[in-house]
C-alpha cells in the first residue's frame, strides 16, 4: 500500500508539470497586492512516512509588496491527547478470592502541544514560470507536555504497593510527569524555486541555513507513597532545563524545526 502511494504521488506531480502550457496572454507572474495562500509538507513525509507517519502540512500565506517582493508566514501546530487503558489486578477482590480473576482499570492521559512559524521577506527573479527567490527570515518556536496516570487499587497503609499498569520507583507510584514549555527563537537565510502549473497556482521548494537557541524548562514528577503509615504525595523537580545553540537548515513549513527538504503548493488570488 505505501509503495502504491509512493508511485501515485510520483506520476501525479510529473503528469502535472506539462499542463497548461503558456499561451499568450497568459500572466504567471503575482503583481504588488496579490494574496497567495496554501500548504506545506516535508519530503519525507510525502514519499517515506506517509503511511507510517503522515503529519498535517503547514500552513503558509504570502502578500506581495511590490511584482518581485513578497513577505511570506507559515504555521503548524501538532497537538495530541490520548487516553490508555490497562487493565490491572483488583486487589480488594483478590483478597477475598485468590483464585479469582476480577480486574480494574487503570488510565494513562498523554497531553502534548506544539507550534511552530516563520515570517519571511523574499525577493524573486525570472519572468517565465519558473522563477527562483532568496531572502531572510524570522523563526518562532514552542512546546510542552504531560503525562498523568489514575489508578484504581488505592493505596493506604494496608496495602502500600497496589496493583499497578506500570513500575514502582523507590516504593512510589508516579502520578503526573510534566514537561514546562520549551521555546525556540532563530532566523537565517533562504533560498528556493516556484513553478507556476497554472496562472494562479504554484509549487515549489524552499531550503534554508539558520541559527536557532532553544530554552527548555524544568521537567517534573508527582508521585504517591506510604511514608509512616501515611500516604505522602511528592512534587519533585527531575530536569532543570537548559539551552541549546544549533546551526542548522530547514524546510519549507518546517514542524518543530527538523524539516530538512520541504515543497508547498500556492493559489494566488
């Protein structure tokens, strides 16, 4: 299935490249004011990952200054909550019925936000379909997470160490993992190709070399346990964070700024 995909893909883009072939009067060329709005995605992701990875394309906008001059602005967001199930030993029951095979529900919600964007100033050249640009721009970046578990045996004196989905760590179970938003701020240099298939409608590539510092913050646990007889609960820092510098290229639509190669598509208005 994924090879199949693989292939469409392939023979669409190079049916579509000859359509339309310029005829007189046609105007392929966006003027001062033209809005162009549309999508991206990595190249990976098209021909490698579709099936075992598909992400949802960035989105972009451009609006031209002057015929050659364009600002341009991409946006992705990647957000997820997800909810596991694992079914668990009822310990209370058990006690009245060793041999018995009655059981709870323990969950696990997994809470994850990111987004990322790009402001852009682009300069074009050529006048046939086929045009090339280059240009600076700004990169913006940020993220964080959680991880929150509920369990159904309680724990008390009695019975300290509960049936559980997962491990214990020193006698205490995990309650909640968080991660503090970790920012990303940078900007470079770019440099790519358009091609208009039709008078108002374009693909393209974009590659990009940028310096990006990254800003981490804490990372956290709560956990429970039985300390003296009494159920304890422990907020504890685990990371505390840190920063990064990198020197790295980009993508077009990049998400969380690991794109390396990245094509768009663009209807100009």
């Amino acid at each position: 299935m994924k090879n199949t995909i693989k292939i469409f893909l392939l023979l669409l883009v190079i049916s579509v490249l000859p359509m339309q072939a310029q005829t007189a009067g046609d105007d392929f060329q966006p003027h001062a004011g033209t809005v162009a709005v549309g999508a991206s995605a990595n190249i990976s992701n098209l021909f490698i990952n579709m099936a075992t990875d598909p992400q949802v394309p960035s989105l972009c906008a451009r609006y031209y200054l002057r015929d050659k001059t364009a600002i341009r602005a991409t946006f992705g967001i990647n957000s997820s909550n997800r909810l596991d199930k694992y079914n668990v030993r009822d310990d209370a029951a058990f006690v009245n019925d060793p041999l018995g095979n009655k059981e709870v529900i323990d969950t696990k919600r997994s809470i994850t936000s990111s987004y990322n964007t790009s402001l852009a100033l682009q300069q074009y050249f050529g006048e046939s379909k086929l045009r090339g640009f280059v240009g600076v721009q700004g990169l913006y970046g940020a993220g964080s997470g959680s991880v929150t578990n509920s369990f159904a045996n309680p724990m008390n004196a009695i019975n300290p160490t509960p049936s559980i989905y997962t491990n214990y760590s020193s006698g205490a179970r995990v309650l909640e993992n968080r991660t503090q938003t970790i920012y990303s701020v940078g900007g470079g240099v770019i440099a790519g190709f358009e091609y208009f298939m039709m008078p108002r409608l374009s693909i393209g590539g974009e590659i990009s070399l940028n310096a990006i510092y990254t800003k981490a913050g804490q990372t956290s646990t709560k956990s429970e346990s039985v300390v003296n007889g009494e159920v304890v609960t422990t907020d504890k820092v685990t990371g505390a964070g840190g920063s990064e510098m990198e020197i790295k290229t980009l993508g077009y639509g990049h998400r969380d700024f690991n794109n390396q190669i990245g094509v768009y598509i663009m209807y100009h208005f």
